[in-house]
C-alpha cells in the first residue's frame, strides 16, 4: 500500500530550477556512489566532488557515469577551479571537464585573489558551454564581506551568466553567510534577498539547524548547497514537515482550530489506548 498523506507542501519536479539540493561528494568510492544515487536519486540534483578530490579519487570516470546515468550532473569543486586558475592553466581545466562530459562548473575565488572583473570575465566565458555556478563568500573567517559588497557582487555575477550563485559557508558551515559558532547572519540574507531572488541563489547549509533555518524562512523549495551524501533524505524530510523540526510549519489545514481538532483528537486516540 502506498503513503497517502494530506496537507504537504509542493515540492518541484526534476529537473528543479528551485529546490535544488546540491551534495557534496567529499570522496565516495564507485559503489558507495552507485547505492547513494538507488536510495537517493529522485532527492538529488546536483553533485559537487569536494575541493581538490577528483584529483585523488581513484576510479573517477566510473564514479561520474553512476551519477549521469542517474540523471545526476556532475561537477569539480571550486577549489580545484581555482588551483588550475593560479596557475593560469584554465584552458586546461576547460579539456578536463570536457574529457569527463562535465556541463556545469563553479567559479569561485574563496581562497585565491581573482578580482571581481577577472572573474566576471571567465565566467562570461565559460558559460558560453557550461552551466555556470558561481561561488561568492571567502572562506577565510577574517574575511568580513559587507552586505552591500554580497549584493553588488552577485549581481554583476548573475549578469555575466552565473545561473545561480552559491552564497559560500564551506563544509564546516562556519564562514561566509554564517557565524564562526554557525549562527546564521540573519541580517546578511535579509539584506540579500531583499534585492536578489532567492531561487537565483544556492545556499550553503551543512547543519541540519541552518538547514531548518533557510526551509522555515523561505520555503520547502530553497536552494540548499553543501548537503552531505547521509544528509539528503533528512533535508527532504525537513522540506515536506516530516520531521520534528518543521513538522508544524508545513501543516496546511485551514486554520488552528483544526491544528488544535486534530491533535485533540490524536490525544484522545493516545488516552483511549493506554
């Protein structure tokens, strides 16, 4: 017998322009791959292989065609991007992820100077033939971007041909557009979304609080980054209330009378029982 539950929110379908739950692959194996996309496939949109990993990972054209076969594009991490820009071998990177039938790339200057003109300029240039993630946020804690900077930046990013733009918070969710301690900066994304649409944008969330945070603030389908593999059947549960966390906030009966019927009467169920 199949599920049928009331009063869920409306996730999109794939191939999701919003909603989309970008995982980071931080180095799983050919197999490890190949299960995570049969239990997890229809929740994943995009795979990032973290950082520098390709490079390293053993097997890595068998590992790419299990995601492709499931539907699921790949794409290199930005740190890799930016390693092959340092050493102005771009045109280089450029026949690697054509080698590897790569469409999407993400430009990011998190931890090497590229100025905002350079990398407005290859991002113009590379989404010519690529799907184009940008990456704003540095990843050096220290490094305190002005709101006003956040939203000039992306701008001129999503102008160039960035199709979104991922708002930067690492692995560890601890920079960017959060806190050391992973308190979101609530003021920062106010300021952001009050000029830039929200489904323009990826947010990093590796913490299942920051997770909760960005679903109750806007919606079951916001663009989360920075899921790991273990994490995307939790995060599809936080987007459709099926977990403590938003449970109450995408119950959709009319009003809170009928909350407050329906849980009377679960209570009434619960005392009959014992």
């Amino acid at each position: 017998m199949s599920f049928s539950l009331n009063h869920l929110p409306k996730r999109t379908d794939k191939p999701r322009t919003k909603g989309i739950t970008l995982v980071l692959d931080k180095g799983y194996s050919v197999r490890q791959a190949e299960d995570f996309v049969e239990a997890c496939s229809n929740y994943i949109d995009v795979v990032k292989l973290g950082w520098g990993t390709s490079y390293v990972t053993q097997n890595l054209s068998e590992k790419i065609e299990a995601y492709q076969k499931a539907g699921i594009p790949v794409y290199f991490g930005g740190t890799l991007f930016e390693a092959y820009v340092l050493r102005d071998q771009l045109d280089a990177y450029v026949e690697l992820m054509k080698n590897y039938n790569i469409s999407q790339v993400e430009v990011s200057n998190g931890t090497i100077w590229l100025s905002d003109e350079r990398k407005q300029a290859i991002i113009k240039e590379l989404s010519q033939e690529f799907t184009v993630y940008s990456e704003v946020g540095s990843k050096n804690p220290n490094d305190i971007i002005p709101p006003y900077k956040w939203v000039k930046i992306i701008e001129k990013e999503l102008a160039a041909g960035a199709e979104k733009v991922i708002c930067e918070a690492r692995e560890s969710g601890t920079v960017g557009v959060f806190r050391p301690n992973g308190e979101v900066r609530s003021g920062l994304i106010e300021e952001i979304t009050d000029q830039i649409p929200e489904e323009k944008l990826i947010f990093e969330a590796p913490q299942k609080e920051q997770q909760v945070w960005f679903i109750r603030k806007f919606g079951s389908n916001v663009n989360l980054g920075n899921i790991q593999p273990a994490d995307v059947i939790s995060v599809e549960t936080l987007r459709l209330g099926l977990r403590g966390d938003t449970l109450l906030d995408f119950y959709s009966l009319d009003d809170d009378e009928d909350l407050n019927k329906v849980m009377n009467d679960n209570n009434s169920i619960s005392n009959t029982e014992k």
